[in-house]
C-alpha cells in the first residue's frame, strides 16, 4: 500500500483482526464437543434410550470398540479443518472414504470450502445432480495414479507434456476433479481435469475425455445374493438303463438342463453422497450459499476497529515530531505556498532571530473508548454476552452480573453446538454403515466375542447384525456433563450436610474425572465400608461389655483401659468432626 501510494512514509496499518478473534473465541467449544467425549458415537437398539449416558454391556463395548478404530493418528484434524472452513467462510464439508491405511478401513477427510462444487440453488447437496471434489496434485502424483487408481495414462500425459524435461514434476499442480453424481439412484464417480489449480497458469493441454471414466462408488460394503446360471445342453439318459439316447445319426440326444442359483459376493451400491457439509448457523432462508461466515459477518467492524486504531497510532506517531518556523511573518497579502528552508537546527547553537516550535495535536484518548465501544457491540452480536459485560467500563459489574452474562453465552452458544452435533452424528453413522458391513463380510476384526470354551474370536455377528440408533457422544459427555457437574458443585455446600454425602461425592468425582473419578470412588467406597464394620464393633462392645458395669469391675485395671481407648478410637474414627469441634 505504501509503494502504491495509499500510505504515506509515515504512516502504518494497525489491523485488528475481529473475524479471527471471533473464530478462535467460538472453537474451543466445538472441539472440546468431539475431542473431550470418550466415545464416538453412542449406540442404543432403543432410539428413546440415547438420552441415557449408559448402556448395556454390549452396546457400551460397541462404542469403544467404534471409538478405538477411528480414532486412529490424525482423526481430529478433519473435522477441525471443516470447523474452521465453515465458520469462516459460511460452509465447509469432510468427505466419508474406504481407506486400507486405517484400522477399520474407513476414514474422514476434510474437503475444503474453495474444493467442493455443487449448483448455486443447492438446497442440500445429497439431492444434487451432481456434486465434485478437488484435488491438487502434482505430475508426479497424476502418474503414480495411472497404476495406483486406473487413471487414462493417455489423458494423464496430455497434461504433463510441458513438464518434460523442466524439473518442476513436483511443483506444478494441477486441480482434479472428482466428480459425483446420481444414475438411477446410484452414486457413481468420475475424475477429470479442466483447468490448472487456483493461481497458476495451464501447463501442457486440456483433457480431451475423463481422467477415469465414472464407475459406482465404492466404500468397502458388499453383499451376497443369489445369482441365476445359465442352463446348460446334457445328453438324454434312458430312464431304465440311465444311458444316453441316440437320435437317427447316433449322436446324444441333447436337452437344456436348468443350473441352480448361486450365491455371489456382490459390491453394495451407495445411494448417498458421502461428503458431509457442515453450515455456521441455520436460517429460514435453505439456500447453501446464503449461509454467511465470519469474514463476512465482521467485515464492517474489522475495517472500523483497524480505521480507528490506525488513526490513532498514525495521529500519535506524527505528534511526537517536532517542526520549527522563523519568528516572524509573512508579507501582507502574500498567497504563496510555505517553503522549507534547508538549515538543520543544532543543540546548543544561539540563532540571531527568534524560533517557534511546533506539533500537531496528540489524538484524543476519547478513540480508545470508541474502539471498545465497537468490540462491546461485536461481542453482544455474536452472543458472546460474557465478554462483552466484562469489557463495560461504563459500570462496577457485580458477580450477579457476570454469572448472568456466561450463563447467557452457554445458551447461545448451545444454538450451534447443536447443529455441530447434527453434523457429527452424519458422517460418522455413515462411517459406521461401512464398518458394519466389513465386520459382517469379515474384512476387519471387529468386536471380539469370547465364546463359553474361552476361545477369543472376532466380529460378534450376533451384535453386529442388529440395528441401532446413534447419536454424537458429545452431547451427553461434553455438554451434559459440564452442566451436571456444575450443578453438582453448586449443591455440594448442601449434601455435604446430609446423610448422602460420601455417595454424592462419588458421583461427583466419577462424572468429573472420567479416568481416575472410579479409582478415587472406590477408595470413598472401601472407607465407608470399614466405618460401618467399625460401627458394628462399636455396637458390639458397647452392648456386652461397656453397658454391664458389674462385668467391667470383674475385668483387669488395665483390660478396662485398653477397652476405654478403644471406644473413644473407634468414636474419633466415626465422628472426626465431632472431635475436633470438641478440641476448639
């Protein structure tokens, strides 16, 4: 800006970056959702039980048997990428494939908001004519595809002719194009590349057919079914002598003899796109592209902060220099312009006219509360009530205040989280369609059984056949849970009062720490355990021995002491805070 004149030399741009401030404000709450929970997805044969936190045994050991295959080195990026593609930019989307690399040959991927395609009307992309994926990828890369993927080696060298012989094989890259679109209700995929990728020049030609011509689209999931043969030509037999019968020329005499059906290994046809878009927020109006991200929706503020603090900066930058005049003035009714005269002032020097220094005025410090002004307005607009009263100057807020304001924030900000837990629970029940068909096929171990001689075998098919309802995890074990335990906090002051007290505190660690709360809980349990046996001794000595005082005069001086210790041992142990309310 500076070399094309719009700053001058001393001047500077101060950005404030509003849309990415938003951004990084909103994300710990959506990746707290899918990262903090402990499983997946949460499988129940009951759709009215996914409300329920625990399942049965079988349906708890499906979920972490679904949690450990995906979960694989790199799962969070995916949907972190989709996260930040779509809060920025409105919409972004991962994309559910067949992958050997992954343990149960299924993987997420992120597909880019500039790399997917789709019509401009589009209300929902799985009823698209057509929808397509891009790829950039080098020349190395396009023929490493011909043996890899089946790709046209012919149409694969139409586009890399012009890197012959130049070494920039792993440079140049060109945008693919993975094109999907529905043929009877099939999905069906095919690869093509019409232009270079976004920013760079056409190297080599254009593609004059498909890089891959369309083929079904295939996720791993099969099938069986019975398949008709073709009858075949058999000789007569006799029906007494089982021979075969000779016509007039002494051949056989021939017949059609029907072949029974056979059961075939068949690829199971994908009726559903497998890309997965994910939206910022949801409004009456459908249209994808009407769906506005950050950049968009703090556009106008961005550019009022960043104007207000670089006039600031710039406005105190030049109040800081000093400028100096000759004491006197002009001639009367002299017009022309002011003139610099080329004489450097010295330090300590004594000048035979007198001087004026000057500045011009310091920026008015009334800027810095515009500026927080309009950081409190974006903040209340994007429901982020609880940084805005905390940015108030304009009052002494009170706890009440404040608790009020987060409390406000978790609400709205709830709002999306739903939709983030929608979106979720999409891809990853699509993810689990291919892995219950592959453990079904047994192409992947998957769910161990233990069979009654002790034998471990794989892929319970039992389980695995049956149909469940899923659901994200997250909302029971990220944003339930922080609600629970919150409120558990709360009325701790109050249980701890009451009888319920040590079976309160269990709960309260468990739900807190996952991990270590059942370790901590069984250590609360074991000791209520020994101070209800210790109680019953109490009872005990105290009805056959303490409560007949004729008996004690029978036992030893030092026998009766020992008892004596032991009942007030046993009573400090009970009661501690007796004890020690006694003691003060």
């Amino acid at each position: 800006m500076r070399s094309q004149g719009f700053l001058k030399d001393d001047e500077t741009i101060l950005p404030v970056r509003v849309a990415e401030r938003n951004i990084r404000r909103e994300q710990p709450g959506f990746i707290a959702f899918y990262t903090q929970s402990r499983r997946t997805l949460i499988f129940r044969e009951a759709q009215a039980l996914l409300d329920m936190a625990k399942g049965t045994s079988e349906e708890e050991q499906l979920e972490d048997a679904f949690t450990q295959g995906m979960r694989y080195p790199g799962w969070e990026l995916a949907p972190y990428s989709a996260t930040d593609g779509a809060q920025t930019h409105g919409w972004d989307a991962v994309e559910v494939v067949y992958d050997d690399t992954k343990p149960l040959k299924v993987g997420v991927e992120h597909v880019g908001h500039d790399k997917l395609l789709f019509p401009v009307e589009a209300l929902d992309i799985q009823y698209c004519e057509y929808i397509a994926r891009g790829y950039d990828l080098t020349s190395q890369q396009l023929k490493s595809f011909v043996e890899d993927f089946g790709f046209d080696a012919a149409q694969v060298n139409i586009l890399t002719a012009a890197d012959k012989g130049t070494g920039y094989r792993a440079l140049r890259h060109y945008r693919v194009w993975k094109v999907m679109f529905k043929e009877d209700g099939i999905v069906k995929v095919g690869w093509r590349c019409d232009a270079a990728a976004s920013g760079q020049p056409r190297f080599g030609g254009l593609c004059s057919d498909w890089l891959k011509k369309p083929i079904a689209l295939y996720l791993g999931r099969q099938h069986t079914e019975m398949q008709q043969r073709p009858p075949v030509m058999m000789p007569v037999l006799h029906p007494t002598f089982n021979t075969p019968i000779l016509d007039e020329t002494g051949q056989p005499l021939m017949q059609e003899v029907a072949q029974p059906d056979v059961e075939v290994v068949v690829d199971t046809p994908e009726t559903e796109y497998p890309i997965y878009l994910l939206r910022y927020h949801q409004t009456e109006d459908q249209q994808v592209f009407s769906t506005r991200g950050r950049v968009f929706l703090d556009r106008y503020d961005q550019e009022a902060q960043t104007a207000i603090a670089s006039g600031f900066v710039n406005k105190l930058m030049r109040s800081t220099n000093v400028y100096a005049a000759v004491g006197q003035d002009g001639l009367p009714g002299n017009s022309t312009a002011p003139k610099q005269l080329p004489v450097k002032l010295q330090h300590g020097a004594i000048y035979d006219r007198p001087i004026n220094f000057f500045s011009s005025e310091s920026p008015d410090p009334v800027l810095l509360n515009a500026l927080q002004w309009f950081g409190v307005r974006n903040a209340e607009e994007n429901g982020q009530t609880d940084f805005a009263v905390n940015n108030r100057q304009d009052s002494r807020k009170t706890a009440t205040e404040i608790q009020a304001a987060s409390q406000q924030a978790n609400l709205l900000s709830g709002v999306q989280v739903t939709l983030y837990s929608a979106w979720i629970c999409a891809f990853y029940r699509r993810a689990w369609e291919v892995v219950q068909n592959l453990a079904l096929m047994g192409k992947i171990e998957f769910l161990p059984q233990v069979q009654p001689d002790g034998v471990t075998v794989s892929n319970n098919t039992a389980v695995l056949s049956k149909h469940f309802y899923v659901r994200a995890a997250g909302d029971i074990d990220v944003t339930q849970r922080a609600m629970q335990i919150q409120q558990m906090q709360q009325m701790w002051p109050i249980i701890s009062q009451t009888a319920a007290a040590q079976s309160f505190l269990r709960d309260l660690l468990i739900t807190t720490f996952p991990n270590l709360g059942m370790k901590w809980a069984n250590q609360i349990q074991d000791d209520m355990q020994a101070k209800q046996l210790l109680a019953q001794v109490s009872q005990i000595l105290e009805q056959l021995v303490m409560s007949r005082p004729e008996e004690l005069k029978t036992l030893p001086p030092q026998e009766v002491q020992q008892l004596l210790q032991l009942k007030q041992q046993v009573t400090m142990v009970l009661n501690p805070q007796q004890q020690q309310g006694g003691a003060q």
